[in-house]
C-alpha cells in the first residue's frame, strides 16, 4: 500500500513543472545567450519554464531615455536607445542563419517605430507620464524575452514566446504595479499548460505585465524574480531557480568585500530579511509567491553552472555563529520627530504613521521612545510633504546619508552576547540607531554611508 502511494506521489512530482529565471546580465551579450541556451538545453525534460530580465543596462537605458524626452529632447532620447538596439541585433545575427527568415529583426522594427511614437508623446505630454514610462520601459523585456525564444528555437529548443502582459494581472500603480493573484494564477495555467504538455518551453519577459484595461504596467525595479514567482507558484512549480552573476546568496555583498562565500542553504526568513535589506541577488518580493506554495528557491550562477549555489528553503538549521549574512542599504534618510507635548497622551504614533501611509511610503527601521520617533527612509520622493504634515505633530529632523546595515541568521533573537559582539567590533564607529528583537532572524542599525563598507569589511572578518 504504501510502495502504491510513493510511486503516484513520485509520478505526479516528476510531472512539475520548474521556472528559471534569467536576470539581465545572464543575457548580456552573445557569449551570455550561449550559456542560457545551455541551461535551458539540459533541462529539458523537467519541463521548464523561462523567465528573462531585460538585457543588462537596457532598461536604465529606458528610463533614461523616458527623462530626456521628458526634458523635451526627443531627437536624443531616441538616439540613446540605438547602440541597445545593436545589441540585440548582434545576438540575433550570431544566432540565427541567413538562410531562415530572422523573425527577430521583425519585431524590433515594430519596437522602433513603436518607441519612437511613445517618446513623442512624452515629449508632447500627450498622455499621462506615468502610463507612458512603464509602455517605454517594458521594451526591454519584451526584446529580451522575444530574442531567447529565437535564439532557443535556432537551437533546436521548442520555445514559444509568451507575452507576460496578457497573463500577469495588476493594479492601476504604474511602476511599482501589485499582481491580482487569482485572476494571474489562472491566465497563467490557461496559456502555460498546453504548452508545457505540448512539449514547448514557454519564455516570458519578467517584469512586465498589464492592468485590468490591457495598459502595461511594471512591477518595480528588480520585478523579474517576482514574475518568476508569481509563475511558479501558478504552476505549482517543482523548483525556482533564479540564475544572476554570483554563486548564491552570500555571506555580504561580494562587491564590497572579497572573501565573501555562498551561504549552502537559507530559511525562507532569512531571505526575505536580506533581500529587503538590500541583498539585490534576491528581489524582497520573491519570497512571498514562493513560500505560500512551499516552492524550493535555488540561486545559481549562469557563468558558472555546475556550482551548487543556494538553496532558500521554508526552514534552515542555525548556523554555529548564528550570523549567515550582513547586508546593506545605502541611500538612506534617517526622519527624527518628538512631540513633548504629547507626553502622556496617546495617539502619537498612530499619527505619525498615517503620514506615511498617506503618501505611501515605506518606513524601514524604527525606534521609538514615548514621545519621539527615529526612522529611517530609502524613499525619499514625497519627503517635503511628509515633513511638512509631520511639523504639525512635533519637531522633525531630516539627517540623508546613512545605511542600514542588517545582520541576519536563524536564532538571532535568542542568542545572548551577540549584539554585544557585533557592536564590539565596530565600537569606533557612531551607530545611529538600531533595532533588534522584532524579527527572530535579524539585528539592524544605521551608520554614517561612508563608514558602511569598512563596517561589513570588519563585521565579515570577525564572523566568517
Ligand atoms: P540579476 O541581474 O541577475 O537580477 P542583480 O544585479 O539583481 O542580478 O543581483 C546580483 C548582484 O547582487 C550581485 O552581482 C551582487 O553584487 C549583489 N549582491 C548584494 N548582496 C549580495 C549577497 N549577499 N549575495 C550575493 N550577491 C549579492
Ligand atoms: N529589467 C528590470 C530592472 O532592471 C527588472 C529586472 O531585471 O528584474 O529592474
Ligand atoms: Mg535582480
């Protein structure tokens, strides 16, 4: 009976279906597409699906681009998009033979006459800007996305382009659009599944998706990882592997310091911490589609494939030190407000909040006494009319040019001397403000942003 039950459960398992994601430099250039076509190739009969980030630099291009012709410099705008568009068409030459009609060179046509048409209309506000950046913008993947399917085929892979603005269904919030899950859930199984039982690798451009009236939107910088999830969970995918430009997830940001190492396995938690705290490697939002649908998230190296990389699975044991990573945000403008004349009654903090969700921005750490609170901001856009509604409460203190810098590992919290060791070894260093104990998995504090390299410099070397 029991050897019955494994052998249905294990049939129906190898029948999942697993997502790859591809972020902009695994696509940034000929030699980076052959490497793709390699990892997709290989893994084949576990029925993959792709998804592509936009050519590296591409979609920066884009946005810059958007800025000029907002300035009133079409001419230039245009113009800076060409050497991208070369890129592409070198990729597609390398690829695809003269003697088969190169349906690649097509569609970037279209894009041209297409972008040029939107950059007008920007230049000439002839409709709503913001609804025009995310138009603008979504090129890059729709390019990208569009090359790897030719670029597969030419290589003997049945891939399939598909369009991720008809299956992935938003918000109106252009530029940092929010999925409507069940409605995406189900146009996702409805366009994935027959192709992925006919046999076909379907390819989609992360990122990208569209409202309910069909306008595109965008997910927010960094949203490839969450389209890859959002598929994943919809298919009740098998496996997420995110393919970047670095072994897994590290002990630190392997910019900022050398001898960082790839950390073997991470909870789900402890993710999701990183992430926010500015691990780009991971985008913060990957983590939610993934763990509600108990999906294990791999992250690999596309220059290096055989490598392990990590694995982000639900629970992961704690580390001897407790520490698995330090990461870091730069950027950051510590808010200071206090209100004595609000000693004693309450209702402060509550006030204060509603400013924020009024202009609806996120608040990263927090410390509070009874009548003043410290917080911290890397979204500084609507800053003038925060303070300005907050000076009604109290006195309020703008104080830019900090970073946060998070100290993540399962069993954190309860690990006694730990913050003291951490403080201990950078005791030369002002910290700003800390906060530690909400989440079981991380210690957070703010520094000075010129100190914050030596810090995880000097953090990294006593802990690993
Ligand atoms: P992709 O284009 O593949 O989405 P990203 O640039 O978004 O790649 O993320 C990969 C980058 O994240 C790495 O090149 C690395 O510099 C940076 N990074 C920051 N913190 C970490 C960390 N803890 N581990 C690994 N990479 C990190
Ligand atoms: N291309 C988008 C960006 O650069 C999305 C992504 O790559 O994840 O932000
Ligand atoms: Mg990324």
């Amino acid at each position: 009976m029991q050897f019955v039950l494994f052998v249905a459960k294990s049939s129906s398992v190898s029948k999942q279906p697993i997502v790859l994601k591809f972020g902009g430099t695994s696509v940034g250039d000929v030699a980076a597409f052959e490497r793709v076509v390699g990892i997709v190739a290989s893994q084949l009969e576990r029925r993959p699906v792709v998804v592509v980030s936009a050519m590296t630099k591409v979609t920066d291009a884009l946005l810059a681009a958007f800025d000029t012709a907002k300035k009133g410099d079409f001419a230039t705008a245009f113009s800076s998009l060409e050497p991208h568009f070369e890129r592409h068409i070198e990729v597609s030459q390398r690829f695809i033979s003269d003697d088969r009609p190169n349906a690649f060179n097509g569609e970037l046509e279209f894009a041209r006459g297409e972008l040029s048409d939107l950059l007008m209309r920007v230049t000439r506000r002839s409709l709503p800007l913001q609804m025009l950046k995310d138009a603008i913008v979504a090129y890059g993947e729709q390019l990208s996305s569009r090359l790897l399917a030719e670029v597969l085929t030419a290589r003997g892979v049945a891939a399939h382009q598909v369009d991720s603005r008809r299956v992935i269904v938003t918000d109106d919030e252009f530029g940092a659009a929010q999925p409507i899950i069940d409605e995406t859930n189900e146009l996702v199984r409805l366009e994935l599944d027959p192709l992925i039982d006919g046999g076909e690798v379907p390819i989609m451009g992360g990122f990208i998706a569209a409202n309910r009236a069909g306008e595109t939107t965008t997910l927010g910088r960094g949203g490839s990882d969450y389209t890859a999830a959002l598929v994943a969970s919809a298919l009740k995918a098998g496996e997420l592997q995110i393919w970047t430009d670095v072994t897994g997830v590290m002990t630190c940001d392997p910019r900022i310091c050398g001898e960082a190492r790839t950390i073997p396995v991470l909870s789900y938690e402890e993710a999701a911490e990183l992430a926010y705290f500015g691990a780009k490697v991971l985008h913060p939002k990957t983590i939610k589609p993934a763990v509600d649908s108990d999906i294990p998230v791999r992250v690999c190296n596309t220059f290096e494939p055989s490598a392990v990389g990590t694995m982000v699975v639900r629970d992961s044991p704690e580390s001897p030190n407790k520490i698995k990573s330090i990461a870091h945000k730069k950027n950051i403008t510590i808010l200071r407000i206090s209100s004595a004349r609000m000693l004693g009654s309450y209702g402060f903090m509550s006030a204060v909040f509603q400013v924020f969700e009024r202009f609806r921005t996120v608040i990263d750490v927090i410390s509070t006494s009874e009548v003043s609170i410290a917080l911290t901001l890397d979204n500084t856009a609507e800053i003038e009319k925060i303070v300005t509604e907050l000076r009604r409460l109290g006195d309020v203190e703008v104080d830019p040019g900090y970073a946060v810098v998070c100290v993540v590992g399962e069993g954190l919290r309860a690990s006694t001397g730990l913050a003291s060791s951490v403080f201990s070894t950078i005791d030369d260093v002002n910290v700003s403000l800390i906060s530690h104990g909400a989440s079981s998995v991380n210690l957070t504090f703010v520094v000075k942003e010129e100190y914050v390299a030596d810090v995880i410099k000097r953090l990294h070397k006593e802990f690993f």
